[in-house]
C-alpha cells in the first residue's frame, strides 16, 4: 500500500527581483509535482501511456497534456510532470495501471526545483552553461534531456521556441538560479 | 568541443560522459580457483594500445546508460560506439592494435 505523502514543501528559492525586471523571466516554478519512473520495454508491454503520462515518446521528447508532461530521459526512465496536489493520486493510479509489473516509482517534486527561462535570447542565456546546441533544428520544440548548466546536473526542456524549463536538484538552485541571472545580464537592455 | 555519439542519444558533448575504463574485461567465474597471480591480473592488469582501443563510457549527464566505445588513443577520434553487451566491432583486426582509425 502507498505511504501517503506528509511532508510539507517550503520553497528553496525565491524569485529575484532583478530577473523578472529585463526581457528574459527567470523564475522557480511553484506548484509543480515531480515523479521519476523507471520500466523496461517488457514491463510497459507496448502501452502507449501509464495513466496517463505518456510513455510512447522518443528518447529526449517531451510529450504534454494538459498540466501533466512526460519527458523520457533515457531508454527506461521518465519525468512525469502534474500539479503538486495531484501527485498521491497520480501514484496511486501509476501502480494499479502496472499490476504488479516491474517498475520503480519515486516521488522527487521535493528533490528538485524548476526554473522557468523564457523571453528572447532565453536560449543564449542557456548556453552560458550548457555546451548542447539549442538550435531548433536540433533542439527543436518538444525536447528534453538530462545535461549539464555550468558545473550542475540539470533537466532542459524546450516547450516553447523562446521557452525552457531548467529542472536541477533542490541543493544546487540557488548557483544555477545565480548563474541564469547572470547570464541573463547581457540582455537586461 | 568533442562529440561523443550516445548509441541512444546521438552525438553530444564530451563534457556529459565519463570514461570507465577498459571494455570486455570479464570477470572469472571461479576466482577462488585461481592463483594470486592470475587474480592480480584480472583485477590491476588493463592493455595500453596505442591506437584502437576499447572503452566503457557512461552518458551520465544524459541518459545515463553505460556503453562501449572504440576509441583511437593517438587521434582521441571515435571511431564507434556501440551497445553493451555487443561483440567489439572490429573483433576480427583487434590484435592489430596500432590499427590506425578509418
Ligand atoms: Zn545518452
């Protein structure tokens, strides 16, 4: 039977003033539930989605729903994305769609903190850290991956043209938010 | 920047990999039958070529999957990555061992 969630969420990280004064918004997303999801191709069974969240995408999409996303991170891992008091029931709902195949399902919406990037140049502002080319054609609308910003393991999801989120560990957003804002300075006008 | 070709990511930067040694080195399977010697062996000895040679590298800050690379250690070129669990490409020529890459 699943532990129902009792922990309560502060925030890690407070907007910066200064960041939602230029062109580009820098800003943690509140609200948002976060569950990593691991299963072999033999414990899926071909379905296209676990209830709900997708699981049909390729290797490095983002697929959204309405306010839940899958991002396939590899070739058995997924992030699934859903409002933060949605996560008990979307859990519950994960491990009845499984029946008892194998798979791992951890809730992480308290292990990370995610960073909405958008405006124009958002992309430049990215690759002040991150060595990927964000280019549409080859980062086009839709992608996700696991990478790296500066010296920080992070989520980069494209779901817009000039809109990312930056998904990193709870511990280190505070250097990736200090690097975005920075970064951020050449196009404060 | 060096790209690296993830067998399921494609080609991305170098800086997302870590290199974790010396590929298809077997473990024994009854290590308590062998002499210290052949142990040491296994467990310190790696080869050194000088031109292909095969690696395990890890696409940590990416997918995270664990695969093999022939790599050539003059040029630092990949000449290719394939699956874990997939016989080295180049098994035919691989005591060539200054093969240089293609
Ligand atoms: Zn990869």
């Amino acid at each position: 039977m699943l532990e129902v969630n009792l922990a309560r969420r502060t925030p890690a990280i407070r907007p910066a003033a200064v960041a939602s004064a230029g062109p580009i918004r820098i800003a943690p997303e509140t609200g948002e539930g976060r569950l990593s999801f691991r299963a072999k191709a033999k414990a899926l069974g071909g379905r296209e989605d676990v209830a709900g969240f997708a699981v049909d995408g390729a290797i490095n999409s983002r697929k959204s729903d309405g306010d839940t996303a899958s991002l396939r991170l590899g070739p058995d891992e997924w992030l699934f994305i859903c409002p933060e008091g949605d996560i008990d029931d979307a859990m519950s709902a994960i491990e009845r769609a499984m029946d008892g195949a194998a798979h791992s399902l951890v809730d992480v919406s308290h292990r990370d903190v995610t960073f909405t990037v958008s405006g124009q140049n958002a992309d430049a502002v990215i690759n002040a850290g991150c060595p990927l080319d964000l280019s549409l054609d080859r980062f086009p609308v839709g992608t996700a991956s696991r990478t790296v910003f500066g010296k920080s393991d992070i989520v980069l999801a494209r779901v817009g043209h000039h809109d990312f989120r930056v998904t990193t560990w709870r511990s280190f957003a505070p250097y990736v938010h200090g690097l975005l804002l920075d970064a951020a300075k050449d196009y404060a006008g | 920047m060096l790209l690296i070709r993830c067998p399921y990511c494609g080609e991305r930067p170098e800086v997302e990999f870590h290199c974790g040694g010396e590929a298809h080195i077997a473990r024994p399977d009854t290590p308590a039958e062998m002499t210290d010697a052949d142990w040491a062996s296994f467990l310190y000895y790696r080869t050194n070529p000088k031109g292909l040679h095969a690696e395990r590298w890890v696409h940590n800050h990416g997918c995270g999957r664990w695969f093999n690379a022939l790599r050539d250690t003059v040029t630092d070129a990949f000449v290719q990555t394939y699956e874990m669990g997939a016989p080295r490409p180049d098994a035919g020529n691989a005591s060539s061992t200054a093969t240089k890459a293609a």
